[in-house]
C-alpha cells in the first residue's frame, strides 16, 4: 500500500474547542496513523499518514475542524512516511 504523510499546522480558534479529539475521531474512522497536539502558541499541529485519499480527507477536515473552531489558516507540509501506528493525542 502507498502512504503518504502530511504535518498541518491549524491556527484560529482551535483549542478548548476539542479539535483534538475530533480530529482524532476522524483519523480513527478512515484508518489513518499519527498525533495531534496542541501547541503554545495557540495553533494545532496534526501529522496524517496513511492511504492517499484518506490523508488528504483529514487536511480538508482540518480547514473546517469540529462545529466550536474557528479555523483561520491551514498551513501543509509534505513529508516522508515514516511508519507511524495508531492516533495519538498528543
């Protein structure tokens, strides 16, 4: 199977709002591995690696997140798949 791997970095409203565990939730539905977390300065951060298709699902979700966010700016970065397993909150 061909995996790609994406790292997206979310910024808005997006903490407090449970972007994790929905992001999580939708990770788990469509069979993607990696983490999310939430970070300092205020934004997400969320690595995807899986099928294709499914990978590219979540960043589309991320520009929208769970009903309470506010999302603002989507920043994606290509990287190299490096094997991760399961989906972790971070």
């Amino acid at each position: 199977m061909v995996s790609i791997r994406r790292r997206v970095l979310v910024s808005g409203r997006v903490q407090n709002v449970w972007f994790r565990d929905a992001c999580r939730r939708e990770a788990l539905e469509r069979r993607v591995d990696g983490w999310v977390r939430n970070l300092a300065d205020g934004r997400v951060e969320a690595v995807f690696e899986g099928d294709p298709a499914a990978v590219e699902t979540l960043v589309a979700w991320c520009h929208q997140g769970p009903p309470r966010a506010s999302v603002t700016k989507v920043e994606v970065r290509e990287e190299p798949p490096v094997g991760e397993s399961g989906f972790a909150i971070a």
